[in-house]
C-alpha cells in the first residue's frame, strides 16, 4: 500500500512538472520562448535584417 501511495505521488508530480514545462499557460516554458522567438522576428523584421 505504502508503495502504491508513492507511485501515485510520482505520477502526479510529473504529471505537474511537465504541465509546468510544456503547457499552454503563460507562465510555462514553452509559451515563454515562444514570445521570445516572436520577439526576436519582429527585432529582425524592423531592422531590416528578414521579412517576416
């Protein structure tokens, strides 16, 4: 039982830690370099350096 306990709590906190990382909401990772990405284009669309 003990170990069942621990295995669930494994699951559910990688469950949240990927959630954390790879989720839609705006403070995970993946939304977070995805503005950053946006950002940049734009920098380099402005200066004249691509077309984006």
């Amino acid at each position: 039982m003990k170990n069942l306990v621990i295995l669930m709590g494994t699951i559910l906190l990688g469950t949240f830690i990927f959630h954390m990382m790879a989720g839609d909401q705006p403070g995970s990772l993946k939304s977070t370099a995805s503005d950053v990405m946006r950002a940049s284009l734009e920098q380099y669309a402005q200066e004249g350096s691509g077309s984006w």
